[in-house]
C-alpha cells in the first residue's frame, strides 16, 4: 500500500525528529520546574528511561530476526 523506501525514510526521519524535540523538551521542562537540589536526580532519570527504551527496542528486533542458517 504505502511501503515503499521513500515513504519509509520520511517516516523514519519524522519519527527522529519528533523524538528528538521531545527530549531536548523534557530535558528543559525537568530543569525549570523541579527544585535546585533536584535536577541532577530528575535529569539523570530522564536520561536513563532513554537508554533502557533503546535497549529494550534492540532487544526485541533483535529477536524478530530471522535465525542464521548455514547452508
């Protein structure tokens, strides 16, 4: 239907976009409204929930490849 390369490669490139403006987001929302003595704590776990979402992505297309035969 609409699978093609180019349609893909928009797709993917609107989906980064969009991720990527909604880190830089949190990043700064976390800075101005939690307390001082707080941020480095708020922030690291923001960052942390990016990290263990990519992984687990990894890990399950990881999964869904085809096995390796040897033929």
């Amino acid at each position: 239907m609409f699978l093609s390369i180019p349609s893909l490669c928009i797709g993917r490139f609107m989906l980064g976009f969009g991720s990527g403006v909604c880190i830089v987001a949190t990043s700064v929302f976390v800075a101005e409204m939690v307390p001082a003595d707080k941020v480095s704590i708020y922030g690291t776990s923001v960052n942390l929930g990016i990290v263990i979402g990519l992984l687990v992505t990894n890990v399950i297309q990881g999964e869904s490849l085809p096995p390796i035969t040897d033929e």
